[in-house]
C-alpha cells in the first residue's frame, strides 16, 4: 500500500514523543477536527464543553497591536468527537510557541522517496498563498512559523520559516525516510505590529510527501 | 484494471505493477535487472524506458490538513526516473493537467541526491 500519514497534536507533555507515549498525542480526524488559532477567554479555551460559535471565535480574537507583533497565544484542537478525557471538545496543544520539541506529530507508516515537507495554501486548490495570514503575495511575510524538530528542540526564542506556497516551506526531516516514522515541527501564527487589515482568515495546511 | 506499469526483466519475466496510483507495487519488483518499462502516464498514454542502469518510481501526493479537502489525499505527480552512469533522464507527469516535463540530470543534481536510495531499482 501507498505511504500515509497521520496528524496528530500533543495535548499532554510536549517532552514525550509519540512513539513513548502515545496517550498524550490525540490523532485528528480531519474530516471533522480542526486547529483553532485564538487568544482565548474565559469561553474559548481548553476543555469547552461545547464547540465554539463564530461569535465566540471573533470574541476571542488576536488583537493586533500599533506597537509589537502579536503572537497568537493558544491553539487548540477542536475535536469534534469530544471523546477525549471526558466529553471535552478542544484541547491545547501543549508545547506551540515554545522551545518544545513535540508539539505536532506527522506520523508516517512506511518510507517516503523525498522529505517530506510542510506548506501552506489559501485554498485545497494549492494554486495560490495571497491571503493577508500567507503575507498577501509575499511569502517571507506570511504570518504562519513553522520549524521542524524532528531532530533537535527549536530554541528560546525560535523564529521559524514564513510558510506560503510553493517556496517558502519546512521540510519536515534532513533525509526521505526509509521506513516508518513519526516527525514533528512547531507552529505559532505572529501578526506584524500596526498591520492595517483585519481578518478572519482560513488557509490550508498540507503536507507534501511522496511514495514508490 | 490495467497496472500502471508493466517491467521487462532482464531475464525475459514480466511483472505488472498495481492497478492504481496508490499501490504501485514498484517496492514488489523482483530483485532483477529491469530491461524495460512501459508506463501508463496519467492521462491514459503509455511511455517506454528502457537500457538504463537502474530505475526510480515516485507518486506525489499532498494531503491537506484542514479545509474542504482535510484528509483526502491529492496525487500531484508521477515521476519515472532512469539511471545510465551519470545521466539521469525521466519524466515528471502532473496529474491534474497531464503535462509532462523531461527531466535531463545528473547523480550530483541535488533533487536527485535526496531522493530515497532503496526504491532504485
């Protein structure tokens, strides 16, 4: 069979790896699961009870700030199951914008014939990275960091790789894989200061791989 | 169905590859000298390699992450690679539109250099 691979976020001890201890990652079904990038309330938050409505989503905002670039400070997995330590339909991902190593897990079951990599679209099209969260057409401005840390911890401070389209991207290894593997990167959303448009914006993220 | 691929080998045996692009069964080819390969290009054409050293097989694929397509598994190229000495000549076929690139290179070409070196062939 064909190569596959699953995504799954560290809801419980960004140290462990997947492999070690399996029970602090939550798979996502991503057909129905979805990451929320927010500030957060005192609603939308870890272990709501409910899914969040879009008021509660705009309510719960990232301001954007005259003066500093804002970091969104929480990402959650809305799982749509909620059947995760009790009936709870959003989970934090431990570990997102911070010097930890296992955070987002791409899990592969066999090899790859190429690194695989992480990118980020406007749409499932694949076409275009012209939204304002991608940079608005320059990608080295997107808002969306992204390191791998398959290897190493990404360090205080981490900067990242601006992720949008085709060229700017994080492979997610030094090498193809030749067997099954489990890989991890970290992720944080930073909005430049004084940034003169608002939006709720959703974009694509994707993970290129290949198999012989 | 028909396999993507049907191998020539060196010893005059034929070995046909999967009927789709999600299980190629190129990791199934007898440990043999390929002799030649005909492959079933994505639009329905068939190319022919043959008198190369060795052989490279790769499907692309993205799998979104969110959105309407979350999950779903998009193939985007097929690449046929072929190995004399040195040369590498092949071809990649972009599964949405049908178009197909030659690819002239070489071993010290960096795409080429990472490529997984177990699926040669």
């Amino acid at each position: 069979m064909a190569t596959t691979m699953d995504f799954l976020i560290n809801y419980v001890d960004a140290t462990v790896t997947h492999a070690i201890t399996p029970a602090d990652y939550i798979e996502l079904d991503l057909i129905n699961d979805y990451l929320i990038w927010t500030a957060g309330d005192a609603v939308v938050k870890d272990l709501m009870t409910h899914e969040p409505t879009a008021d509660e989503l705009n309510a719960a905002a990232s301001i954007i700030d005259d003066v500093l670039d804002v970091e969104v400070a929480l990402c959650l997995l809305m799982d749509y199951s909620h059947d995760v330590g009790g009936a709870y339909y959003t989970h934090k991902v431990i570990g997102m914008n911070e010097n930890k190593r296992y955070v987002y897990c791409f899990s592969f079951d066999d090899a790859t014939a190429t690194i695989p990599r992480l990118e980020a679209w406007d749409t499932s099209a694949h076409a275009t990275a012209n939204k304002h969260v991608l940079g608005a057409g320059t990608p080295a401005n997107s808002f969306v960091k992204a390191i791998m840390t398959t290897n190493a911890l990404p360090r205080v401070g981490w900067v990242g790789t601006a992720i949008a389209g085709a060229s700017n991207y994080v492979e997610l290894d030094i090498a193809a894989l030749v067997a099954a593997k489990d890989l991890y990167a970290n992720l944080k959303i930073k909005i430049p200061a004084a940034y003169v448009t608002p939006a709720a914006e959703t974009y694509v993220l994707t993970v290129r791989y290949t198999y012989a | 169905m028909e396999p993507i691929f049907t191998i020539i080998l060196s010893d005059g045996s034929v070995f046909s590859g999967g009927t789709s692009y999600s299980e190629t069964k190129w990791k199934e080819i007898p440990d043999k000298k390929i002799r030649t390969i005909f492959y079933k290009i994505p639009k329905g054409d068939v190319l022919v390699m043959t008198g190369y050293d060795k052989y490279f097989h790769m499907i692309e694929v993205l799998k979104d992450l969110n959105g309407d397509r979350a999950g779903i598994v998009n193939f985007e190229f097929a690449y046929l690679l072929g190995r004399k000495e040195d040369k590498i000549n092949g071809y990649k076929m972009n599964f949405k539109t049908g178009n197909i690139e030659k690819i002239e290179t070489n071993v010290e070409d960096n795409f080429i250099k990472g490529l997984n070196p177990n699926i040669w062939k």
